[in-house]
C-alpha cells in the first residue's frame, strides 16, 4: 500500500516505436488535475539532433555513467541496443516522498528492475496495434538503419510477450483514446483511499 502522503511512480514501458514517449508527453502536457514529474533517465547514447541534455536524457559518457553505478546512485540501469540507460534515484525518491506523482519512460527490462527496488510502482505496456505498424514507425522516424529496425523488432516481439505481467495494457492504435486511457489510469490511482487520506480524515471526523 502506498504510504499516505506519498506520490505514486508510474512506470510506462513499450516495445521501441510502440508510441509511449508521445503518450507520456502528452499525459504530462495534459495530465488529470495535479502535474506528474517526468523522470529524466540517463543514458551514454549520444544525443540525436534536437535533443537537449536533461529534457529528454541526461547524455553522460560511459566513464560517467560507471562512476554513478560504483556511487549506487540508480534504481535500474541496462544495456539497450548497445546503450547504456539508467533511471536514478535522485529524480525519483525525493519526488515521490514530497507527495509529487512521477512517470518513467522506460524499457521493459528496466520496469521489472524498478519495480524490484520500488514493489508499489504502477506499471503500464503500451502495446502497437500490429508489426506492420511497428515497422512503418520504426522507418519513419528516420533514426535507425535497416539492421537496427529489424533488431528492435525482433526484441518487440519478445516484450510484446509480456504484457499480460504488467498491471495495465493501453493498445495504441488511436492516439486520442490512448491518450485518455492513460489519463485515467492516472486518474483512478489518484483516487484510491491511501491518496484521499487526508480528505477523508476531514470528511470523516466532521460526520462524527
């Protein structure tokens, strides 16, 4: 049970190209009442045009990044498409105990990680509707050669197998419902009795 007055850590996993780092930003845009932390991840991978250190990644070398495992300054850290990435516990800990709601961007290994070092994270698969649609993002985005579109979709494959292990599954094959869908998870959490506490204390004491 989250402890009362804590924020919650909602960990939003998907295959490559499923579509979830347009859902989080659109969630965080637009979020249901009180805003989320987007957790900014660290990576060694070197930043893509229009990228800007600490927005979408903390772009760190691999020297950096060893040093902050020796310092055990992440939650979870893995290699991913022969990248490292590692979510530290500076952008999440201090947050969820001031009572702010955060939300990782994240891989499917690095979701089982985290929710190894932190059991009460919500978890969320963003799933693509079909390869074919996976494949026609994959090439759009005009980032990976042929070889690393074809890797990314054998991994999806597999990750794609373990969906059903995740607390909640959003199919993203409209952007709108989707965008909703994760709106509500959000929503619903929020209104468990663990973060209502405090109202209901009020409200309770005054039907006394």
């Amino acid at each position: 049970m989250t402890d009362v007055g804590r924020g919650d850590l909602f960990i939003v996993s998907s295959p490559s190209g499923g579509g979830k780092t347009t859902l989080i930003r659109r969630l965080t845009e637009n979020p249901p009442g009180e805003p989320l932390h987007f957790s900014v991840s660290h990576t060694t991978r070197p930043k893509r045009e229009g990228e800007q250190d600490g927005r979408e990644y903390h772009f760190v070398s691999v020297a950096e990044f060893q040093e902050m495992v020796q310092r055990d300054e992440f939650l979870e850290h893995n290699e991913v498409h022969d990248n490292i990435y590692g979510t530290s516990k500076a952008e999440v800990l201090p947050r969820l105990a001031a009572g702010e709601d955060v939300i990782l961007d994240i891989d499917v290994q690095g979701a089982w990680d985290v929710r190894r070092a932190y059991p009460d994270a919500v978890t969320v698969f963003i799933v693509p509707s079909s390869p074919k649609e996976l494949s026609r993002r994959l090439t759009s985005r005009g980032l990976d050669k042929e070889e690393a579109i074809r890797k990314r979709l054998i991994n999806a494959a597999k990750e794609i197998q373990q969906a059903q292990e995740f607390q909640y599954v959003i199919v993203n094959d409209d952007l709108e419902r989707a965008t909703l869908e994760l709106q509500s998870i959000v929503r619903a959490r929020r209104l468990t009795p663990a973060r209502q506490a405090m109202r209901l204390q009020r409200i309770r004491s005054e039907f006394r």
